[in-house]
C-alpha cells in the first residue's frame, strides 16, 4: 500500500537555490485566492445576514436595531412577496423549458456529418456572448408595435407584446430562450457525441425506430449532462433580473429580483431586503439539492 506524501526541496540543495520550493509555490497561489474569497464573498455574505435581522436602512442614519425574526415574518407573511414568487416560478418553468426543447432539439441537428458545422455552432453560440441589457434592448425594438419585425413576420398588426399584462411575463421568457438555448445546446452536443455509437449499429440492427431508438439509448445516456445544464439554467433564471427590467415594467413580470431592488435601492429597507435575499438563496439551494438528487439517482440507472 503506498501514500502519497508531499515533499519539499531541501534549502541548501541546488534546486532550492534556483526557485521557489513546492510549498512556496502552493501557499503563494493558494493563500491570496482564499483571502480574496474571504474579502469579497463571504465577508459581505455575513455582513448582510447581520443585517437582516436589524431595521437597518441606508438611507438614514440611525443606528442600526435588532429585531431578530421579525423581518422574515413578515416577508413571508406578505402576500405581494408570495405573489412575486408565483410570478417567478411561471418564468423559470416557461423559461427553462424553452431553453431545453430548444436546445436539445438544435443538438441533435448538429449531432452529425454537416457542412459547415463548426461555423453554424459557432454562429448559434453568439446569443449567449452578449450583454443581457444589449439583449433586453435588443428585442425590445424587436417587439414593438409600430415597427417591430416580430409583428411584421407573423402579421400580428400592432399587437403590444410588453404592454400586455398577459403576454409580458412570456416576451421576457421568450428573449432568455433566445439568449441560453445555446448554453443547452452545447452541453447536449457533448452529451451527444459521447453516446457510443455501436449501441446506435445494434438497435438499427434489430429493426428498432427512431422514436424507441431516442427514448431508449439518446435520451438517457444524454440525460444526466441534460440535468446539468437544468441546474444551472434554473437557478439563473430564478435570479433573473436584467431582461425582465429592461424589456417591461408591469407588475406581471415583477420577479422576486426586481422587488428585491425595489426594496434595498428605491425604499430603502436595507435589513428587509437581506432578509429576503436569504429566503431566495435558501429557495435556490433547496431546488437545486432536488435536482442534484435526481440527477444522481439518473446516473446510479
């Protein structure tokens, strides 16, 4: 049985004389990564759980007061918060979905012999690379009524997609589809190209279909990479904030992120507004504990 052990140069030895040793060159990268990680996010993680037990507001100078739970009794004794929580739930559902028919649906396309193939990927990768407020303003002169393409091509007159309380929330969804199917993609694609192929030779062997050979082989060998890019996306779009301000302001799209900024930036309720950042990072890492026990409950079949 052998251990590995770490060893280190011995100083007066040539070696040693000509550079640093080992341990020297561990705690000179090591050491100013873990300051920074403690200075610019867990410091300020801690701070600002301080504070959402105060009535601290920025705008004001008074001290600072405890109040222990009571700010996040009333977050989630407030029926506005629960309603912008719904509000949210509908665009990741709408907005996740999207991104995973979509992209899954273009990486099969890809998934073999095209011409081109390098550049058209290439070419559907360019969503994703730009700035969310080029985007957001972006499809917002897309969906406008007086001379916006959109209406244009499916002869929708001036059909007010960001006016409409019922159709906002769904511009809005639709504009993150357009902007991270290709993350999807690109991880289908990876997917894809690592199921081996001899199980594809032996179902056309047997005479099996394309919808039993998708179902049975594709889909569950893709299916835990699949999940990955769920993850991520989920809690992405549970955070959103930036394409749903810029496109729209109606209360239909008000996400929990946009009342968080209303709350810390234009109301000033700084001790409010932590304690409701807490309740919405304890809801991401719950949804996403499901969905990394469903994934390794798929990888364990």
């Amino acid at each position: 049985m052998t251990t590995l052990t770490m060893t280190t140069l011995d100083p007066r030895s040539r070696a040693a004389r000509r550079g640093l040793s080992d341990l020297s060159i561990r705690n000179l990268f090591i050491i100013p990564t873990i300051i920074f990680l403690i200075v610019f996010n867990i410091f300020p993680l801690l701070y600002s759980l301080g504070y959402s037990f105060t009535d601290f507001r920025a705008s004001s100078n008074a001290p600072a007061n405890f109040v222990g739970l009571d700010n996040y009794r009333t977050l989630l004794n407030d029926p506005f918060i629960w309603s912008n929580f719904a509000i949210t739930a509908k665009y990741v559902i709408v907005s996740v979905t999207g991104q995973v028919i979509v992209g899954f649906g273009v990486a099969l396309l890809l998934n073999r012999e095209i011409p081109f193939k390098g550049l058209i990927t290439t070419l559907l990768l360019l969503p994703m690379m730009l700035s969310m407020a080029v985007v957001g303003l972006f499809w917002k002169l897309l969906y406008d009524p007086s001379f916006g393409i959109i209406n244009y091509a499916f002869g929708l007159g001036r059909f007010e997609w960001l006016s409409n309380p019922d159709m906002a929330l769904y511009a809005v969804a639709l504009t993150d589809i357009w902007m991270w199917s290709p993350f999807v993609m690109l991880l289908s694609l990876a997917g894809l190209s690592a199921v081996p192929k001899h199980l594809y030779e032996a179902a056309a062997i047997d005479r099996a279909g394309p919808i039993y050979t998708f179902f049975r082989i594709t889909l569950p060998l893709v299916a835990p990479i699949l999940m990955i890019a769920i993850i991520f996306r989920t809690m992405e779009a549970f955070k959103t904030f930036d394409l749903a301000y810029i496109l729209t302001s109606q209360p239909t799209t008000e996400v929990i992120s946009i009342r968080l900024y209303k709350m810390a930036f234009q109301e000033w309720q700084t001790g409010m507004s932590c304690a409701l950042a807490y309740i919405v990072l304890i809801m991401v890492i719950a949804i996403t504990n499901i969905y990394v026990k469903y994934l390794n409950k798929v990888k364990e079949r």
